[in-house]
C-alpha cells in the first residue's frame, strides 16, 4: 500500500499535536513500493527529507518544506528459534508497545521495562529507547532497510549501529538518509529480570510474584503516574536527556544539594537526573500560554491545546538557561527539533 499528497497536515503524525504541513508526504508498507516510488520520482533528491514514525520524539515548529517519507511497515515474525532464544523480525509501522505486550504474553523477556514508550519500531534503535535500567540495543541483532544514497536496501549488525546513551548512527551520519524498513530483535526464554532502577522493585513485589507481567504493569502503573497519555495532552515524552557530567561537578552539585539522584554514567562520569534539576530550577508546573513543563514530571514539556512548535521550543531554550545557570550544566534535547 502506498500514499501520496502534497500540502499533507502533520498534526496526526506528531504526538505534541502540532498543526504543520509537509510540502510532500509518502507513505508506504512494502519496501518495493519504496523503491518505485523512488525511482519514478527522480526529483525527490532536490528535496528536502525526513523520516516520520509515530513522530513520538518531534518537535515542528514550522512547516516542512520537503518530502516526508513514512515507513508503515507491517508484520511480527518469529525468524529463528533456539534453546535460550527466539529471534523477531517487527515491521518499523509497528507500535512499539504492542510488540512489547505480544513477547511478554508469550513469555519471552528483554521488553517488559520498555512498556509504554511512546512510537513505532522503526524509530526505537535510531533513538536507543531505554527506561528503567533497560536499552533496546540489548535486544537488537539487526537492523533492515534502504540507504538513500546508495540506492539499495541494506542491513546492520548491532555492533554496526553505534548504539549509544541515547543515541544512534541513524541520529546521526545516517539521518533521514537510512530508512529502516524491520528489526530483527532477541527475546529471551529464561529471563533475568531487571529491578535496580527506582521504585520498580517495591511496586512490583507489591503485586506478589516477580514475572514478566507484573514487572509490565509494574512499568505502565509508574510511567502513567508521570506521564501524560499522548492521547489526552500533547507531549513528546522526556524532553531532554539525562545529563552525563563529570565526576567533579557531580561533587560539587552534591556538595550544596545532598538530596541530588544520581547514577553510574562511565568512567569518571555521573549521570544525574535531568527532571530533578529542571524541578529545582523551578519549572515544574509552569505554563506560558498553552506550552508548559508538566505538573507531575519536569522532563515532559506539554502542548495544553494550541501551542505552536516555537512556542514550546522557546519554553525549552528557558528551561535550559535556567538549569546552566542554577548548577552549571547544559541539557541537551532529547527531541528533535525540525
């Protein structure tokens, strides 16, 4: 199935729900109608480009003039089996939490603390989803699609894939050159469970036996107590990363907040809690017009109904300010901002 329009409106494609329009708009389930799409629209190279999932991790704050390319590829196919594993192809049009609920119900762990993040598939290596002690490159064997540039359909090795703190070759040098098509992704049969991070452990020990479905619930229960449903306020998840700074100004932040959260982020390096922060430098709950730092989660920035995308991006760029100049560090964007 393909689609194609021009003057396309984005605010469906986009969960802060911002009203943009796309010059072009190509949607396609199968990755020959790519192709042909590609090869009989020989202008699409003097284009501007994007590629667009569930647009969970976007920001506009204009229209695109360009081409947006939307890979709603289909399809959850067990590709190979043995003692310990089993192995996924998931189609990039698929819904990133359904895939987790479809391994958990069949027993197979790696997932369950990536329940309820925002987004397709497709978008989950470029962005390295991760939550609870968890990171999707733990669980990517390989990842399938088309190189732009190069003209031909191409496959990645997780080693190939750069994967980093959020972070990807796809975030990067391969950016809306490579579209991914399919991800090949292990599950495992007999589990280790992750519960070291926050408050997961207490709230699934408080739903008795420490399985797949209660760590799940246990996740869903706590990000839907923090963050807003997409579907209700418009958002686009945590707003920023969580900052790696260096062990000493780790120290010093310490030094004159002892309550500081902080974590393990490398040699030599602290990873702090960028929400904390923002909460401290005293945004949380704060709305300028319809944009606004959520009331329960300072790292969520929120679309209260008719924010435009420079609106929220100046919320952010204040928030920012604020934070370097309380405590000396810079946050960087976890949403890209087109």
């Amino acid at each position: 199935m393909i689609r194609f329009s021009e003057n396309h409106s984005l605010k469906a494609h986009n969960t802060f729900g911002i009203e943009a329009k796309a010059k072009y708009y190509f949607e396609f389930t199968e990755l020959e109608d790519l192709q042909v799409f590609l090869n009989s629209n020989k202008s699409w190279k003097e284009e501007k480009l994007i590629v667009l999932g569930e647009g969970s991790n976007i920001l506009f704050m204009n229209d695109f003039d360009g081409l947006v390319i939307h890979p709603n590829v289909p399809g959850m196919n067990s590709v190979w089996e043995d003692r310990n594993h089993v192995w996924f192809e998931v189609g990039a049009g698929e819904v990133w939490d359904e895939f987790v609920e479809f391994v958990v119900n069949q027993g197979l762990g790696g997932a369950e603390n990536l329940s309820l993040i925002p987004g397709k598939v497709g978008a989950a290596p470029v962005q390295n989803i991760g939550a609870y002690g968890q990171e999707v490159c733990r669980l990517i064997e390989k990842v399938k699609g088309f190189d732009l540039e190069k003209g031909c359909a191409v496959e990645f090795s997780a080693t190939e894939c750069g994967f980093a703190y959020r972070n990807s070759v796809f975030k990067n040098y391969l950016k809306n050159r490579f579209i991914i098509t399919s991800v090949i992704m292990r599950m495992d049969k007999f589990p280790e469970f992750n519960l070291g991070y926050g408050q997961l452990e207490e709230r699934v020990k408080e739903k008795g036996d420490v399985n797949l479905h209660n760590i799940r619930e246990a996740v869903i229960e706590i990000r839907s107590s923090k963050l807003p449903d997409v579907k209700e306020l418009g958002n686009a998840g945590s707003f920023f990363k969580n900052p790696v700074v260096d062990m000493a100004l780790a120290e010093q932040i310490k030094s004159k907040y002892p309550e500081v959260p902080f974590y393990p982020g490398g040699e030599g390096k602290i990873k702090l809690a960028a929400g904390w922060l923002i909460e401290q430098a005293g945004w949380k709950g704060k709305r300028i017009g319809d944009a606004g730092v959520h009331e329960q989660q300072a790292l969520v920035l929120v679309n209260y109904g008719n924010a435009t995308g420079k609106e929220i991006y100046a919320l952010s760029e204040a928030v920012c300010n604020s934070v370097e100049e309380k405590f000396g560090v810079t946050l960087e964007r976890e949403v890209n901002c087109i």
